[in-house]
C-alpha cells in the first residue's frame, strides 16, 4: 500500500510518499512560498537535492504540481495516480471531539471545521489539503490524523484552566497540547528499542526544535504537556515565548497599544529565541555566536535549557518518578550540549550522561546515558510521517489505530 502523507502549512505543503508494508520512502519533499511569485518545489532525486521555481496560487495547485512530479517521467516514482491507495493528513486541532484519527467523511469535516475558531492559523490549512486531494483524487481515501488526539487522555487537573468554569464549557478553553503523534511514535519507539513495555514505565519525551512541547506519559498515556489551547504555551521555542505573565501581555498591550493581532505577532513570531538573542531562531547561528561570547545569544541558550529542565523536574514529580527520557525533534536530536547541560541538573533523580556517546551522537537511536544511571537517556529520531502513515493504512483496512 502506497501512502500519501501531507502536512499543509500556511504558505507551504511537506510531503512524503511511503510503501507502507515495506516501510520505504518512495518519495519525499515540499513546496514552498506557496502564492508568491518565488515559489518552489523542493525534493530528492537518486540523492541529489533539487530545487524547481513554480507559479502556483494555492494548496490545490500545490498539491497538483506535487501528484505531477511523482509521477513525472524524470523524477517520478509511480506511473499514475492511480498507486496512491490513501492520503493522510496532519490535523493540527482536533479539540474535544477526536482522540484517534478518523477516515475523512462529511461529518468529520465538519467538526474539523468547527475547531478553527481554537485553531485558526492551522485548522483551515489543513482543511485546504483534504480539498485539494478531495478535488484530484476523488476517490482515494482519506484519514486526519490529529496533533492533539495523543493528549485526550489527560485528567481535567492537568488540562483545565483556573479560568471562570464557564469558558471551558462555552468556548472550549482548556490545555490540548501539540506534537502528539511525534511524543506517540517516540513513546512506542523508545520502549521497541529497549525491549520494554510501554504500560509499565514513565516516560518524558522532549520534543525539542524550532517548536517545542514534553509531554509526561504515564504507563502509555499522555497524562500532561507543556502546550497549551495553542502551541505558544510551555518551553521557551524559536520564535515562540512559551509561558509568560498574562499580566505582562496587558501592560505592553495597553502601553503600546498592541491589538491582538498585533500581540499574537510578537508572542508567536517575535520572541523565543530569537526575540531574545536578536540573531536568529535557529539554534546552529545562536549556538556560533555564544561561542564567539555574545551575552545575548548565551542569555537565550541559558533560557532555552532552564524551561526544559524545569519542565522534565515537573513532570517527574507528577508522575512520581521517571524510568526513561527522550530527546527528539531538530534540537533535541542533534544538538548534544543542550542534552548534556539539561541531564546535568537531572543528577538528583539519578541522571548520569555518558559524555563521550552523547557528544558522537547527532540524531541516531541511541543509550546516551551510563550504565549506572538510574533514568535511561535515549536519543530517539521522531517520525511523524510514518506514523501518520500507519494510521491511515489501519483505518483505511478497517483496523483501530
């Protein structure tokens, strides 16, 4: 079964095209820019990254020029539509009403659609994907696969705001988190790899990158997660702030007479790390210039780790302890000083990093701590794509997720 895995940004589309029974990528890539006059496609070809220009004016365009470069006679992998047997789409807010991914119907949709007022940056996005497809490939079945789904088994203690009960109950507003089917895979992966079960043990998967979100899982189940009704809560991130004061947001808006548009830019695109260090979002350039003794730069490092730190300290007093931490996403897979500076502060739980193998690893499974630490440390690559896809493939063969 050939599966089709989209993830539909604003202005951009990732794809990834994978034979599911034989766990291969056929095809990978994404496009970008999508209604300006510089978009392109990006993709892989015999091993070579390749870049083409595109003129394309929405998702559906997108979506089209992707379906016609697999099957291109130049860089295609399949001959026609017809060997794409099923889609799956990312579905970034799937609120109260999914806790698994569904095949895509009418009533689905609508409730999809329902959850744009909580998700309005992401929700209609997607929605634009499943239009697309539902337009070319009429007949191809379809499954959403939420980022929030993971979450729905945390207690009200954990997802509950100390708001006027009646917002809950009004306009849904509650923690949902993000990032659930990579905390998932993880969770599933890390407990493959060490040949344990996961309902016996309490993980923390740190989910570290431009976004970033932990998650506590007590024995299989999410029971709480740093983000929040939208993905600026919890950690400190790239251009995110993560928790801050709600009074603090008040003040700068009523001095600088900030709408809300106006403080939903600064809060989502204008802080994190790069709102602090000045330099970039990207951890490599802040990383180079801490080296080379910019305050700043070291200032957000320092930030970035302690947001981290005391988040896995938190999460393991809820959970009363911890068997098992996991590092993934573009950070936390790749950068091994974040994981050593974070470990080091973990010494009272039990903590002991191996050195010499967390600094030669740069994003493979791995044990990155000693023997003799009482918490295992493992470096796990996430997977989204390929979970996305193993969903999709179950429902659409009539198995529970």
């Amino acid at each position: 079964m050939n599966i089709l895995v989209l993830n539909c940004g604003s202005s951009s589309v990732k794809y990834k095209l994978i034979e599911i029974k034989a766990n291969k990528v056929l095809a990978e890539g994404g496009i970008e820019k999508i209604g300006l006059p510089d978009a392109f496609i990006k993709f892989k070809s015999d091993g070579k990254k390749i870049q083409q220009d595109l003129d394309i004016s929405d998702h559906t365009g997108a979506i089209k020029a992707i379906l016609d470069n697999l099957t291109s006679k130049q860089y295609g992998c399949i001959k026609s539509f017809d060997e794409i047997d099923a889609v799956g789409h990312r579905v970034v807010h799937g609120g109260e009403k999914f806790n698994k991914s569904m095949l895509i119907n009418q009533e689905v949709i609508d409730m999809i659609k329902e959850c744009y007022g909580i998700a309005p940056l992401h929700n209609p996005v997607n929605m634009a994907g499943i239009n697309a497809i539902t337009a070319i490939l009429p007949q191809v079945p379809q499954v959403a696969v939420f980022d929030t789904a993971f979450h729905q088994t945390m207690p009200p203690k954990a997802y509950m705001y100390a708001l006027p009960y009646k917002y809950y109950i009004i306009d849904h507003v509650r923690r949902y988190g993000f990032h659930g089917t990579s905390h998932r895979y993880v969770t599933q992966r890390v407990c493959q790899y060490l040949g344990v079960n996961k309902e016996e043990k309490k993980i923390i998967t740190c989910h570290i990158g431009n976004g970033g979100s932990i998650t506590a899982v007590y024995h299989g189940r999410s029971i709480d997660t740093t983000m929040g009704l939208t993905p600026t809560e919890g950690l400190m991130m790239g251009t995110r702030c993560g928790d801050v004061d709600p009074g603090a947001l008040l003040y700068l808006m009523e001095k600088h007479h900030l709408n809300s548009r106006g403080m939903l830019e600064i809060t989502n695109k204008l802080s994190g790390i790069l709102g602090i260090t000045g330099i970039s979002p990207d951890m490599r350039e802040v990383n180079a210039a801490a080296a080379e003794g910019d305050d700043r730069a070291q200032l957000g490092l320092d930030m970035y780790e302690h947001r981290i730190t005391k988040y896995i300290g938190a999460f393991a007093a809820e959970m009363n302890g911890v068997d098992i931490i996991v590092f993934t996403g573009g950070v936390g897979e790749h950068q091994a000083n974040l994981r050593a500076n974070v470990c080091r502060t973990l010494g009272y739980m039990g903590v002991e990093i191996d050195d010499k193998v967390n600094d030669a690893n740069n994003g493979d499974e791995e044990v990155i701590s000693t023997e003799r630490s009482r918490v295992k440390v493992v470096v796990i690559p996430t997977d989204e794509e390929y979970m996305i896809a193993k969903d999709t493939e179950a429902i659409v063969e009539g198995r529970e997720p």
